[in-house]
C-alpha cells in the first residue's frame, strides 16, 4: 500500500481517522501501532516478522543501553543492536551482491535469491537510533514496549523516511495533542505532496524511463539530457513528494517530523546541496558514523578518511550495486575537493556559474544513481557530452510532449511558494486582498492540487515511490 493508491486514499486513510479521532486519548497509540503494522503487512505479511523481530530486539537492547548496571553492559546493548540490525539488513540487502562478486572472483559460492522487505534501511536505521540515544542519554530509555514499537513503525514514515531520531519524538509519544490547525495543515501538507508525485514525479518519470530504456551506444545527446533532466525532477519530486505527505500525516496525529528537503536545486556548491537534500540520511550518517569516527577534529588523513567512509557508506546504504558505491565515491571526491582544493576558487565565481557546476555534477551523480550498471552509466555519461552523435527528433518529442510538466517542474523546485508568502504578508497589513490571498490562497490550491491528482489517479497506473527499493 503506498499513499498515492486509491486503497490507501479512499478506504485506509479515512477509516483510521473515523476510529482515531472516536477513540479516547489513551487508545489512540494502540489505533496508530495496529493500523501501522497493518500498513506494512498489507504490502508484504511475510515481512511483518521480520520488523516484529526488529522491534523486539532494539526494545530490549534499548533497556540493556539504557539500564544496564555498567558501562559495559551498556555497551553490550549498542552492539547487540547494531549487529543484529546490520546483519538482517546485510543480508537482506547485500548478500547476493556479496555472492556475485565472489562467483566473479572464482570462489563458487550459491547465490541467494532474496526479496528485499521494503523500508528495511529506513526502519533498521530507526531502530538503531533509539538504542544509540539512549546509551548517550539513559533518561530517554522506553519502558513501554508499545512505544517503541510505534516509533520504530509509524506509518507514516516507515518506509521511506524522513529518518526520525527518538529524541525529537519522544514526549509526543507519551502525550500530544492533536489540534485543528495541525490537521489543517498537515491535510494540505499531504495534498501538495500528493500532487508532486501525481502530477509531476510520474509524467517526468516516463521520459526519463524512455531514455534509460535505449541500449549502450543508442541514445543521443539531445534525449540522454532531456532524460537526466527528467530523472533529476522526478528523483526530487518523487522523494520529497513522500516526506511531504509523512510529514503532512504525521501532523494530523499530532507529530513534529523534521524536514527532509529544503529546495536543494537551489544549491551554489555540492557541500549545500547536501545540506539540503534527504537531510534526515545526512544528518544520521553525521551524528552515528562522521563524528564518532573524529570528523574533521582529527588529522588531514583520518578526516579524508572519515568523508570516504561515510560516504562509500552512504552508497552502499542505497543498494548492492556498483553504482551506488560508485555514487557514493562521486560525493565524497566532490566534497573533499570542495573542501581542501577549489573550494576557495568555487566562492568567487558568480553565483549563477556555481549554481550551474552543481546542477551538472549533480547530474552526473543521478546518472550513476539511475543506471543497471557502470558500463551503461559510462556509456550514458557519453552520450551526454556528444559520443554517440545528435539525432535530436526523439528528445525534441519528449521535451515538448512534457513541456508543462518541466515548466511547472522548474518552479516548483525554487522556494517561489515562500517568497510569494512573504510578499502578501509584508502586504497584509495594507491590503485586505493580500490578507484573503495569504489566508485562503493555500487551501485553494490544495483542494485544486487534490482533484487534480485523483482524476490522474482514476486514469494512470501503479507507479511506487523510487525509495521503496531502498
């Protein structure tokens, strides 16, 4: 089940807030935890196990880590936590592609053929953080299993993120209150989430499917950019689209989730654009890897040491393939670059050239990112600086098939929604119109946004988010 179905929009949603909000405040975390673990098992029941397990696991590790009578004990809770959470998670997630290297090797290993339980890197990273805060600081250790297990698998977040700390949740797990501007504004939150992926991540989608579907060697310059263009919006829309919509549900029940996105195609360098950019990942892999490993108050060697690691982390964190690690590598070279060689030159060059050098490596990134393996990126990349010739009919037919949706697209990946609100409300004071302007203007366009994505919704097919392979 995935927000953008007509399942969960017409039958789930509606009935969990009819018995949420009829049920008394004591009830409410149980309503959320049943229907979250139904949530998950709707879309595969024989994983649902495997996320019971998870839970139990940093539960009581989470009681080792936060009630131990030693520092060792303590300690044994972290490990027992994270060896158990990255172990299912490797393999699950990497021990095929473990296999398949070996086979290549010359070591005839068996290749296992595993389906990977969708949301495991996001719910193991979840967990883990639980146990880890609660080590640092005993005073957050939970000893209601039930909590726990709502934090590790509230829907609304459970499969793709945002990756939400313990910390920033806690007392709204104990006690919230759920207020109508919450559900006023976390309904409009959803709605405009919903429209980014129905209206804009799945038409870009197609043109982007369309280029990367031409075989190594076939694709020409003018469709191998229209297809990373494509690929660059719908990557963002797709993905912020679903923390829009986390974010958005979590507010109707009463929770403050971080944000995960803050119009990162607006970046001058790659160091902001990771700033960001799926910032709950970043900050996690900052906070539990970067600086336990000394960060940057360590040597020059250690510190080059630690970007690489966190960031060959970073790719791997994103698949059992070449790509992602090669991905992960592109980052980390772009950083260190940034940071100890021509970091200093990228700050006087005008904005708008700084602007563009990050939307082109980015672009390379998103290549690596979307290709089956690094000779198709190789090939891709090639075409994108002329390899394979210009036979520009066929990009020219996607450009201006999708023209709207690359137009409208551009937009709304530039804060021009922020600086609309700040006009009216500098105005408000001195004009009744911008008042009507500030006050309903939102809500009109959610409820526009809103039709427009169930008549695409009535029309289209089943097309996931990209980050439930993750």
């Amino acid at each position: 089940m995935v927000f953008s179905s007509a399942g969960f929009l017409v039958y789930f949603l509606p009935i969990l807030l009819a018995v949420y909000f009829a049920v008394r405040r004591s009830l409410r975390n149980a309503v959320l935890l049943a229907a979250s673990l139904l949530f998950y098992g709707w879309g595969g029941p024989r994983y649902l196990l495997l996320l019971v397990i998870s839970i139990a696991v940093d539960y009581l590790c989470g009681l080792l880590a936060g009630l131990g009578r030693s520092g060792r004990a303590r300690r044994l809770g972290v490990v027992l936590a994270t060896a158990v959470g990255i172990g299912l998670l490797g393999w699950f997630k990497y021990a095929g592609f473990a296999a398949r290297q070996l086979v290549l090797l010359g070591v005839p290993v068996p290749i296992p053929a595993i389906a990977l339980p969708i949301g495991i890197s996001f719910y193991t990273f979840q967990g883990l953080s639980y146990v880890i805060d609660v080590y640092r600081d005993p005073r957050l250790v939970q000893r209601d299993p039930l909590q726990v297990a709502l934090y590790i698998s509230l829907f609304p977040q459970l499969v793709a993120g945002p990756i939400v700390r313990y910390a920033a949740v806690a007392e709204e797990l104990r006690s919230r209150r759920e207020t109508l501007t919450g559900f006023s504004s976390g309904a409009m939150r959803f709605c405009f989430g919903l429209g980014k992926k129905m209206l804009l991540a799945n038409a870009l989608g197609q043109v982007a499917d369309a280029a990367f579907s031409h075989g190594a060697g076939e694709i020409d310059l003018v469709l191998a950019w229209v297809g990373i263009a494509a690929y660059t919006g719908q990557i963002y829309f797709d993905f912020s689209a679903y923390s829009d919509m986390a974010i958005g549900l979590g507010r109707i029940f009463g929770f403050s989730f971080p944000e995960n996105f803050d119009y990162p195609y607006i970046a001058r360098s790659v160091t902001e654009f990771w700033r960001r950019w799926h910032i709950s990942l970043s900050s996690w892999f900052r906070d539990y890897v970067y600086i336990p490993l000394g960060g940057s108050r360590c040597s020059r060697g250690r510190h080059l040491r630690n970007i690489l690691a966190v960031w060959l982390l970073t790719g791997l964190w994103h698949g059992a393939n070449w790509t992602f690690i090669a991905w992960g590598g592109w980052f980390a070279v772009l950083l260190v670059g940034e940071k100890f060689l021509w970091g200093g030159y990228l700050e006087r060059l005008p904005g708008f050239l700084r602007h563009a050098l990050t939307l082109l490596a980015v672009a390379v990134s998103w290549v690596l990112f979307r290709s089956d393996s690094l000779g198709y990126a190789f090939s891709y990349l090639g075409a994108l600086f002329g390899a394979n010739g210009i036979r520009p009919a066929e990009g020219v037919y996607y450009l201006l098939e999708y023209l709207p949706e690359f137009a409208v697209g551009i937009v709304a990946a530039m804060p021009v929604k922020d600086a609309a609100r700040r006009f009216l409300e500098q105005r408000s004071g001195r004009s009744s119109l911008s008042r009507l302007a500030l006050q309903y203007s939102p809500v009109l366009a959610s409820m526009a946004v809103l039709v427009l994505s169930y008549m695409e919704l009535a029309s289209g097919s089943f097309n996931p988010f990209i980050y439930f392979q993750f």
